[in-house]
C-alpha cells in the first residue's frame, strides 16, 4: 500500500487541476445572468463535504446528489440522468 506522500507524488497535479477546473466552472456560471439552476445549487451544497474528515467522502458526495424522494415524477423532462435531485417544487 502506497504512503500519502507517495500518493501524493503520483496524484497531487491531477487533483489540483481537477480542482481548477471546478473552480474555473462556477466562474463561468456566476459570471452570467439569470437563475440558479437546481444543479448548480447541488453542487455548491456537495462542496463542503470535501472539507470534512471522513472515510467516506466519495460516497456522501455521490449521495448529496441522489433524489431522495419518494414519489414517482408525472412526466420526465428528458431521457437520462441530470447529477442531481431535481427539487421537489418541480415534480
């Protein structure tokens, strides 16, 4: 098993890109008008969860954007996933 210093060396830059990017990202939203998006507000509510010392980090990301509603839509908007729970005034 690799120490963090190696995992460090073998993954620190490609962290640190995906990091920018992700920060480039929300400058390009925030920079145009109009109203945030559901999506945008799940993703920004996700972000914390980096913060946070736990073990299980990848998880309660991936869960921050579960749907965790019950009922079933009326119709979907389109075909597919959307990477984030749709809010419940839509439905």
């Amino acid at each position: 098993m690799p120490s963090k210093m190696e995992l460090l060396d073998l993954q620190f830059i490609d962290a640190r890109h995906m990091l920018i990017n992700l920060a480039a990202f929300m400058d390009r939203i925030d920079r145009h008008s109009g109203d945030e998006d559901y999506r945008y507000t799940s993703l920004k509510t996700a972000l914390p969860i980096l913060l946070e010392s736990r073990p299980d980090r990848a998880k309660a990301v991936l869960e921050s954007f579960s749907d965790k509603s019950s009922g079933l839509p009326l119709s979907a908007p389109f075909q597919g996933a959307s990477g984030a729970a749709f809010p419940s005034s839509d439905r």
